[in-house]
C-alpha cells in the first residue's frame, strides 16, 4: 500500500462522487483527489477499482453495502469528503 504512487490532477478536473445505489444496496464513491485516495484506503481497505495511467493511479472507486454501518460512520466522519 505504501509503494502506491498517486496522479495529482489538475484542480479543475479534481472531483468526487458519492452514489447510492438502492438497487444493489451500496453506496459508490469515486474520487480522483490523491489525499483522499489514501485517507479512504486506510479508512475503508483496498478500492474496487484503481484507475491507472502508466504506473500512477489517476482515481479509486469504492462500494459499500448500506448494511455496513461501520464503514459509513467511519467514511462520514473521519474522512474529509466534504473538507470541513
């Protein structure tokens, strides 16, 4: 985990989406922004998906069961989603 090398885009393109998926029971969170890539890592486990260019990672998307509450009250209130 800690030999992960992480794309820093561009501020305009830097995004996260949080998706909930009532259909499959989860929700989905995709983010491109490096700092949160490894708080979620460390909060939630490996992604589901890493995107890569080359060797770097450009974004990471995650999928949580809404049965899951640990995961969701860690996600909510220790990561920095909303940088408050």
């Amino acid at each position: 985990m800690s030999g992960k090398i992480y794309k820093e885009p561009n501020k305009e393109e830097m995004e996260t989406t949080i998706n909930v998926l009532y259909g499959e029971n989860c929700f989905q969170i995709y983010t491109n922004k490096p700092s949160l890539q490894r708080e979620l890592n460390n909060l939630l486990g490996e992604p589901e998906t890493e995107y890569k260019r080359k060797k770097s990672i450009t974004g990471s998307s995650w999928k949580i069961s809404l049965d899951d509450k640990s995961k969701i009250s860690k996600m909510i209130l220790k990561a920095n989603i909303f940088e408050l």
